[in-house]
C-alpha cells in the first residue's frame, strides 16, 4: 500500500502538519519520504487535504459484551471511530477472559488489549469487591500467563459502590498482587470509601489512576488546587488518565487542574453501550474536549498514541516509523465549531476540531462511521 498526499503529525519523528508519502509492506511501515512513485499492482490510498497520525489507542474502554454489566463491541468504539487500538479496563476477570478473548478478541477488526481485573468474576455486577473471595491470586497469575500477549495490566476499582464495608483493602490487595506479577495497575476513583488520598498512597512508578479530572467530593483538584498526594504521587511516576465515561469528566474540573500545571498523561474515554451517545460518543470527541482546554493538538495526539504504547509495553507502535506497525488514525481538522458536553452537562463550542475519516490496521483500511 501507498498512502499519498497525506499531512503527518508525530512530534516523536519530526513530523509537524508535514506533507509526507507513506509505504506500508506486510502491515509494517516500510518507507516515509516525499513523493514516492507508486510499485506496479501497489494498492494507491490517497488521503489529500487529511491528516495522518500514528493509530490512537484507547487504554479505558469496556469491550467485553453480551454477558457484563456494561460493554460493546470493540470495532464500534475502534476502527469505526478511528482508533486503531482499545484497552479494555477490567470488564472481564480470571473466571470470564477465556470467552472474552475467544469471543471477542479474537475476532475484532481493532487490536484488543486488557487490564484483568482483579475481581474473578469480572464485571458481571458492578460491586465486585464487596467481597473479597473474588479475589484469587492463583487464577489471576494463571490467567496472566496465559494470556500474556494481551494483558497488559491490572484492575481494581475505588469507589464505595464497588469495594462496599472493605475500604482500601481491595486496592491494597490488588497493587500488591500486579507488583508481585510485574505490571501496572490502573485504578478507578469515584465516591469514597476509600479516600482517594488513601488510594494514591499505594500506587508506584507506572501505575495510572484513570477518571483524574472528575468532579466529585472525593477527587484529585480540590477549591485549595491540587491534592499533595497526587502531587507526589506524580513525582514518583504515577500516570494519570481521563477516563471520561458517564460520570467522571467536568470542563471545570479539568480546566482548574490544567491551569494548576496538571496535564494528564492519557485521553481515554471510558467507553460502553450506556455511554456511546451521550456523552462520550469517541475518543476523537475526548480529543476536541481536551483542544478546549487548551493542550495542543500535537501534545493531544501523542497522549493518544506514543505514550499509550510506552506505557503498556506494546512494542513497535504509536509513532509513524520504519518499521513501526502501519497502524494510523486519518481525520480532517475542520475549521468550524462543535458543541460538546461533558459529564454534568456543561456544553461548549470548539474550533477547530477533528473529525475521523479512516483507521488503518496494519495496512488494512477501514472507513469511520459518524
């Protein structure tokens, strides 16, 4: 495949809105330079007047359905949006991944990956820490292992609904059980019990907190700025995440931590059947949310796509380079306004913004549906 004409946007490799052709050879990039002359039979892509970045990867979504509480399909929040690659956050466990990765996984046009969470049963209901027997430390290691091309990390989550009279032991359990099996762990953080300055407490270099800019009593950016401990928490290597979701991202909220000098590490969404349509509808909507408050597009793209792949240990993607997966996410940036709304209803106006036209999977083309 040739993709030509296309405007590349990749600091990591130079690329700045830079007109460049793109050559892909067995999903792989294969060359990156101006003007290429097609091979004979080579399939022509051409992406005039579009901007090409390295494919954008989701690292919360809930992708395991059908037998969960919350879930969709992987393509639907995937290729069909633009993103070429999602992270399910823990919505299968050691008793439900085998049919998660066969049913699913598998079959899945996107590339999956997975955060198992640490409660066996997974999301089958949504308090699966109420009880601590769901936590199996022999069947989480041996799911692990058996899977380890796609887990890419732990799960746990922090809220009074979910971990019930058990406070912060589930969380303590989990980060202890992720050390002991060398992978990060990501937390959700909601309404306490257990306080958030608590749960901080336990997490280490790597580790990511997921919903960093949500708007509820128990939060990371409090009237006095932001928390000490998530200060040092940050200082320690601790990454910190969107998650949009239903519930758990406010404009205000993120446009005071931004202001404090708190720019989150990654820009996912949280994403599932109850949520799609309203408000989080994308990760690209995510994008122009976060170009409102103020981080650059180029900055945007890469908390999307080089620093997802550094941080979970996925190998050769998430830059446009030789020899790098042909995975990207083509959009029009549209000089017009977008109304969007957040997580209480607040709803602002963007321009410009990005609108997905394709995803590209190692060398694969698929077109986004709006």
């Amino acid at each position: 495949m040739l993709i030509k004409n296309g405007v590349l946007i990749d600091k990591n490799n130079g690329f700045h809105l830079s007109r460049k052709d793109i050559r892909v050879e067995d999903g792989l990039i294969k060359e990156v330079a101006d003007d290429l002359l097609p091979y004979e039979n080579e399939e022509i892509v051409d992406i005039s007047g579009l901007v090409a970045a390295p494919g954008f990867t989701d690292i919360h979504t809930h992708v395991y359905h059908g037998k969960t509480a919350i879930g969709i399909d992987p393509d639907r929040v995937g290729v069909e949006q633009g993103v070429t690659a999602v992270v399910d956050a823990g919505t299968a466990g050691a008793d439900t991944f085998e049919d998660f990765y066969e049913r699913i996984i598998k079959k899945a046009k996107t590339r999956v990956y997975a955060f198992l969470n640490i409660a066996s049963p997974g999301l089958l209901s949504l308090s699966e820490l109420t009880d601590l027997s769901n936590i199996e430390f022999e069947k989480v290691k041996e799911t692990v292992e058996k899977y380890k091309d796609v887990i890419v990390g732990i799960k746990a989550r922090a809220s009074g609904s979910v971990v019930g009279e058990n406070g912060a032991e589930p969380i303590r359990i989990a980060k202890e059980i992720a050390k002991k099996l060398g992978l990060p762990i990501m937390v959700h953080i909601g309404n306490a019990p257990p306080k958030v300055e608590e749960v901080l407490n336990f997490m280490e270099k790597g580790d990511i907190i997921t919903h960093c800019f949500h708007n509820k009593v128990n939060n990371l950016i409090r009237e006095i700025g932001i928390l000490p401990e998530a200060k040092a928490a940050r200082e320690r290597g601790v990454l910190f995440d969107v998650g949009h979701g239903n519930a758990s991202f406010s404009f205000d909220t993120g446009a005071k931590g931004i202001a404090d000098g708190f720019i989150p590490d990654f820009l996912s969404t949280d994403i599932y059947d109850k949520n799609i349509e309203k408000p989080v509808k994308s990760q690209i909507t995510t994008l122009n949310k976060m170009l409102y408050l103020g981080l650059t597009l180029e900055d945007c793209i890469n908390k999307l796509t080089r620093e997802p792949a550094k941080a979970l240990s996925l190998g050769e993607t998430g830059e446009i380079k030789t020899g790098y997966r042909a995975d990207f996410t083509i959009f029009e940036l549209v000089d017009n306004y977008t109304e969007l709304t957040d997580s209480v209803d607040k709803t602002v106006k963007q321009k410009p913004y990005v609108k997905g036209k394709y995803s590209i999977v190692g060398g694969k083309v698929y077109e986004c549906v709006q």
